[in-house]
C-alpha cells in the first residue's frame, strides 16, 4: 500500500487548491474523487461576497466591508471561522497559481467588479480570467456578439437587459447585439464546448473576423460567449483581439463551461507535473478510530476495495449538488464519514425560489472548528486529521450572496494550510 | 439492461461534463457525444418508440470505449455501458460486418500467425496482402504488430502465494517478452506462476458488438478462472483490457452468476505488486526523462497509476505521466479503414506530447495503444513490467 502525505476527496475547485497548497508545500498528494467537480459547470470566475446582507438590492462594491459585517452577524460562515487574513492569503495563491498554470487570473479580494452574465444582469465578482479583465465602464459602445449555432447564448436579449441594468448603476454605452453564423453542421444540438473547439478552426476563426472586422473601433466593447477556444484559447482570443483591434469579453456560459473547464484541467495538468495522483470515478468512504481519519477505502473496478492512508485527509466533496451530501426529504447525509450535518431550525425553503434571502436548506452543512476541522452537535472536534472545505460546509448560501467560489477557493486554501500542519506536526 | 442501469439514467442532469471529456467529440463534430448517445437515447429506446434511432446508431460504431465520461461524470452514470449495449443494433452492410468479424477474432489469426511468425510477418508486409486487406476494409496505412514465439521459462517449485497469468493475445502472440518479464516479477515476489489455458478476454469481440459470442467466451473464461480462484490463486494480468473486461464487463454485460467471484481476485501485474509491498533492488536509477501513457482501459479500473509508482521509485529519475489523451486506437478501431484517419488524428495530442522532448524511453501497457504511439511518433514503445523485470538480478 502507498502512504500519501495528504489525500484530498473532491476535485471541484476547493479539492484542486488544497492539494496545491499540499502539493506545493512539497507534500505526496492523492486526490480521489467520483467524478469531475462542479468546476466543469461553475463560470470559473470567483465571487467573493457580491451581496451581504443576501437581502441587499444592489451589489457591494468594497468586499471588506461586507466581510466586517459578515463578521459581525453571520455567526457560521466559513468567511468568519477562517478569517479575513486567510481569505487574502487564499487570493494571492490563486493568482500565483493561475500564472503559473498559464491562465492568469486578475482582481482582488478589496474590490467587485460588475460584469455581464448570460442572462445580461450586471454580477459583482471579485478575481477574473484573463479573458474577462476589462473594466466595461470604459466602454462607449458595447457590442454583444452571439453565434447561429449557438443555442444557449441570446446575444439580443443580453443587450436589452444590459441596456435595463445599465441604466440601473448610472451607467452609460450603446449597447448592440449581432449574431453570427458559423456555418457549423447542427445537424445535432451544439453546446460551448463544440463550438469553443471549432474556434480553435482558422477557417472558422476567420468567418468570426471577416463577419465583425472593421465594423468595431477602438471604443468598442465585445463581449462574447465564453467559447473562444479551449486548450487554444490564447490563439482565439489574442488572435481575436488583433485582428478586431478592440477589447473583447467573454462571458461565462450555460453548462459546460468553458472557463472553468480551462482552471480545473490547468490546475490538473500542473498537479500531475507535481506527481499529485488521482484516482477517479468511484466513491470513497472513510474509515474512523480513536478521533481521526485512518484510511479512505474506495471502490475499483470490479468491486474491489482499495485503501488508501494519509497523516492528513481534506474533505472537498460538496453539497448537495456537488454530492458530497445527500439529502431526503427529511434528513442529510455526509457521505464519506457520516459526519452531522447541521439541518435549518424551521422550514427548510420558502415558496418564493427567488426569495431575497434565499432557501434554509442552502445554510446546512458541516460545523466545523477555525482549523476546518470537522465538529459533532455538541460543537467537539470529530476528526482531527480531515479538514473540510467548500460547499460542504454550514453556514451560507452560495447563491444569494454570491460566494460559492470564494468559499470554495478560500476555505480550500485554507484546509490544505492546515493538512500540510498536520503532516509536520507528527 | 439490469434494473440499475435503469434507475441510474435518472441520474443524469445534462450538464454535459462527459461530453469535454470524450476524444471523439473533439476530433470529430458530428459525433453526438456521451451524454446524447448514452443516457438521451437510451432513454427514448426505451419508450421503444424512437424515430431517431438508425440515425443515432449509425454512431454507435464511433464510441472509443474509452470509459472517460463513465469517469468524468460526478454523478455515477456509465454512458459507455450503453453504448456497448448497443452495439448489437448496429446494421452493417455485408463487408463491413465480415471485416469487423476478421478484426474480432485477432485471437485465432495470433494463434495461428504465432506458429509461423516468419511467415506472418512476410506476409503482413507483402503489398499484395495489403491490398486484399483493403478491399476488405482494413485500413492500408496500419502497421500490423509482428508476431513472435518464445518458450516461456517459470519455475516449477512449489509456493504458498499463487497466481495464474492471464497473458491476453498481444503478450502471447505478439511480444512474449512482455510475459516473460511479468512471470520473472511475479516469482521474484514469491508467487507459484501457471499460465491460464485460455486465448481472448473478448474485448475485441464486445467492441465489435458481437455479444452472442462474448458471453460464449466469457462463460469459459470465468469457468475455468474459477477453479483457480477457489484453488487459492490470483489471478493476474498485464494488459489493461483484458484486466477491465475481466474485472468488470463480464459482469456488467453477462449475466453469469459467478463473474463477481472471479473479478474480485483479478489483478493488474503492477497493482498486485504494489499491494504486496515488493522490494526492487533498483537503485541505480538507469533512465531519466521517460514518458508513460497511461491507457484508458487502466485509468478506468480506478486504480489510480501503479506502474507509475513501481517504475518512479526503482527505474527512472524523472517520469512524465500522460493520462489525459486517449491514443486514438481503441483495439480494433483504428485498424479500419474508414475510420484510420481518424483515430490518427485523436492520437495526435498525446503524439505531440511524446514528440516535444527526446524522451529516452516511452511506456504504456497495453498492446494496441503501443502500436499507435509507435505509428504516430516512430518511437519504440515499452512495457513498464520490461523495464522494471530488467532490474532483478538474474
């Protein structure tokens, strides 16, 4: 049996950056998880805190300032256990990490920046691919360009309700839309994932050129879905750019995304040059005694169980959605180590699904102690060598506040920290 | 189709994660991909009234079986199982299902051709039999792998710990030395080594959607494996297919009541070494920059890169594990005519890889993705047991 340093059990985002960290700490890593994480259909772009209080109109431009009132009032949020220190810590990583894999990501953990998302509303986020680093108030006109093919991107219907938020936050710019026909084969439905890999096509590249050259200027802003290319989205965009000789944007899309697609396989190829390993496809459980962690077994083909050992175990398998816990109607369910998971205290959704304040049921999750360490009811540390990270943890609601990647990157940042410590203290 | 496979098309939520992983959506844009040829359609066969249906299975032919969606998808659906089961439906035009019956049946020609590889070899190259093997559809271009016979040496001294290889075609017929070196391991880990009396685990023949006849095979490849099982043996194997179907597909596809008595006890050569905590006494470290490729057929026994482990820690200085590209050849695919270019062209990825430093050594297990790196790149391709046998004294 190999012994491992840290195993990591998840591979959305939060699973990624801890076993970076680990990794880069010089830790053996192995990372185990049943699938691909929810990575592949997030934007990719991370959020912090766009909306604190959730019930908040309008988004929060100063990060930090949401966070002292997070603070102050959220008793459970990850943000708060971790600490503002960690979540700046969290943020220059990613960037490093991001220029090292060769898809550098800007921004800061002070400032939100408004973008457009595919529906046209104006979303607060906080770190940016680089293919989404301008600033569109800066812009005198706003050219939203859509793809015939492409069914899942309206380019008109994201420039009216542009033109409707723009107005909002006292902003000002022609905002146009424009199809383009890719002259594609659909005889079958084209999701962002064909078309960004018929963009890596120069015959296709061209058609996009010759349709829009000349016709945007200097001013001019275009935003695009995020579907420029894959593993070659440099070649299509910078290419792109040149050639238009203006800024261009591209906005995250409908599963699959493209944008995270592009940082979870970077992040993956740059773990796999570190001899981090994987194991994919099946589902782990723990194996517990005496308060720890002592072996992960997981499923192999066949049916036979393989274990797995490790000083330190990170558990980034998240929630609901992500699988990490499983829920009836009446109860939840951690599912590698059975762990407590915090139900809301009434009702668990409201009939509005939009509710400003959002649905119970999005708070539950694991309690944890400030090393992530995971807790049972009574508020005692369960397991002192896994550290949980992502949205299986208590406490907030992704959705509302618009937080998701943020937690997942900074808490995932933080319970690799804290595995590399547990490796050292032994 | 079991009561499960049902349930778990449930499962799927589009969300399309398959469909980036899949090399044949990537090369090939009117393929429909995992997600629709998988859990979509199957759901619509099963209404029995689906108007598409000859439109999509036209396609079916094309799935790599690569298993990467079964492994991408974060909520347990297998869209390869379907795939494979549908392969039956398949109507080929009368040339095309001899050709692919020819290609299926690579066990009997190795058997044959292993007798005479002088022979063979004269004759796989002669340009007259290439283009019979043309007109019959088999792809021109392709360098067939040229066969070899060797007496194979295992000790006759009797051991507690006992295994029974499973050779597979391609360490039969066609590089013996591979099976050479995985008795020499397997004794060196103190292991009583008798070779499996029997020919093809039946992957070329579920791929070519000929399930009648695996199931024939399958039942007497597990009968037979049985009997060693209950005898106390392992049962072990060096190539990735073999080791997955063994494992897995006979089990998924057949109803035999004692395939999950037999998959439990099948190992891969590496993963059997690794679990027993073998010592190698490779310490001077003969190789440095070495490339492995790890094939889809062992990436999906969730088994993570054992070989990788071994060959890191006793053979090489620095080892670049590849697990992200399908070499394109998917057994018999590849050998087709229609379809050679093709698979070229989804090797192409992992070739350049191979191709962008001078690597003093290039490994991988299987036997068929060996001979599309060798026909992509001009390298010679080794089996990691080759090169860490070679480490044990004599």
């Amino acid at each position: 049996m190999v012994m491992y340093d840290v195993i990591v059990i998840g591979s959305g985002l939060s699973g990624l950056i801890s076993a970076s960290v680990s990794s880069k700490a010089g830790k053996s890593v192995l990372v185990i998880s049943k699938g691909l994480g929810n990575i592949y259909s997030s934007s990719g772009f991370i959020d912090i805190l766009g909306y604190y209080p959730p019930e908040r109109k309008l988004p929060r431009k100063n990060i930090k300032e949401g966070m002292k009132e997070l603070c102050a009032f959220g008793s459970q949020h990850p943000y708060k256990i971790i600490g503002q220190e960690a979540v700046d810590e969290a943020c220059d990583f990613f960037i490093n990490l991001t220029e090292i894999i060769g898809y550098p990501y800007s921004g800061n953990s002070e400032e939100n920046k408004l973008l457009p998302t595919a529906a046209g509303a104006l979303a607060p986020t906080a770190l940016v691919p680089p293919t989404a680093t301008c600033n569109i108030a800066d812009f005198e006109k706003i050219l939203v360009v859509g793809f015939e093919e492409y069914i899942d991107f309206y380019p008109s219907y994201v420039a009216e309700n542009l033109k409707c938020e723009f107005k909002k936050h006292n902003l000002n710019a022609d905002v146009e839309s424009k199809t383009v026909k890719l002259g594609l084969d659909t005889t079958r439905e084209l999701n962002s994932y064909d078309i960004a890999v018929q963009m890596e096509n120069s015959q296709i590249f061209n058609r996009v050129v010759d349709v829009l050259k000349g016709k945007v200027g200097k001013n001019t802003l275009v935003a695009m879905p995020a579907v420029l290319g894959v593993t070659k989205w440099q070649q299509v965009y910078y290419g792109l750019k040149e050639e238009l000789n203006c800024e261009i944007l591209e906005i995250p899309t409908l599963p699959p995304s493209i944008t995270g697609m592009r940082l979870a396989e970077g992040i993956k190829d740059y773990l796999s040059s570190l001899e981090v390993e994987f194991h994919m496809g099946y589902q782990a459980k723990g194996i517990t005694g005496d308060g720890t962690c002592q072996g992960i077994t997981v499923e192999s083909a066949g049916g036979k169980i393989k274990t797995y050992k490790a000083e330190s175990y990170v558990l980034a398998t998240g929630g609901i959605l992500g699988g990490g816990i499983n829920s009836t109607q009446r109860t939840f369910e951690e599912m590698v180590f059975g762990i407590p998971v915090a139900a809301p205290d009434g009702n668990w959704s409201v009939n509005d699904f939009f509710a400003p304040g959002g649905q119970p049921y999005a708070y539950s999750g694991i309690k944890v102690n400030e090393k992530l360490n995971p807790l049972d009811e009574k508020g005692n540390v369960l397991l002192a060598n896994v550290y949980c990270a992502g949205k299986n943890l208590a406490g907030y609601d992704p959705f509302v506040e618009k937080s998701g990647n943020g937690v997942a990157l900074t808490t995932g940042y933080q319970a690799g920290v804290a595995a590399v410590k547990g490796c050292d203290r032994k | 189709m079991s009561d499960n496979r049902k349930e778990m098309l449930d499962f799927c939520l589009k969300c399309s994660i398959c469909h980036t992983q899949c090399p044949m959506v990537a090369k090939n844009p009117s393929y429909p991909g995992p997600k629709h040829l998988g859990p979509e359609a199957e759901r619509l066969r099963l209404t029995g009234k689906n108007p598409s249906r000859d439109e999509q299975n036209k396609y079916l032919s094309y799935c790599l079986n690569c298993k990467r969606c079964d492994e991408a998808c974060p909520h347990g659906v297998k869209p390869s199982v379907y795939n494979v089961k549908n392969k039956t439906s398949i109507n080929n035009a009368g040339q095309e299902s001899l050709r692919d019956w020819i290609l299926a049946h690579n066990d009997w020609w190795g058997r044959i051709a292993g007798k005479m590889p002088g022979v063979s070899n004269f004759f796989l190259k002669n340009p007259f039999i290439k283009t019979g093997m043309s007109l019959l559809g088999i792809a021109p271009q392709r360098s067939f792998p040229a066969y070899k016979s060797k007496k194979l040496k295992i000790a006759r001294d009797t051991k507690d710990k006992k295994a029974v290889y499973f050779r597979g075609c391609y360490a039969r017929s066609n590089e013996p030395d591979i099976a050479q070196s995985v008795i020499k391991l397997l004794e060196y880990a103190g292991y009583q080594v008798e070779i499996a009396p029997l020919g093809c685990c039946g992957t070329p023949v579920i791929s070519n959607g000929l399930m009648t006849e695996a199931k024939k095979i399958a039942e007497k490849n597990i009968q037979t494996l049985c009997q060693y099982v209950e005898k106390g043996y392992k049962i072990v194997s060096s190539c990735p297919s073999c080791t997955l179907t063994l494992k897995e597909e006979y089990d998924e596809f057949f109803d035999i009541p004692a395939s999950k008595k037999v998959s439990q006890n099948v190992w891969d050569i590496f993963e059997l070494l690794l679990h027993d905590n073998v010592e190698f006494p490779g310490s001077n470290k003969k190789f440095s920059r070495v490339i492995y490729h790890v094939p889809c057929h062992l990436k999906a026994q969730g088994i993570g890169t054992p070989a990788a482990n071994l060959i890191r820690k006793y053979v090489v200085n620095s080892l670049k594990v590849m697990d992200k590209y399908c070499c394109g050849i998917s057994g018999t695919f590849g050998f087709k005519k229609e379809k050679y270019d093709l698979s070229m062209k989804i090797g192409n990825d992992l070739f350049e890889e191979i191709k962008k430093e001078p690597y003093s050594l290039v490994l991988t297990d299987c036997g068929t993705c060996k001979l599309q790196i060798e026909q992509g790149t001009g390298q010679k391709v080794i089996h990691p047991a080759v090169v860490l046998a070679e480490t044990i004294e004599k």
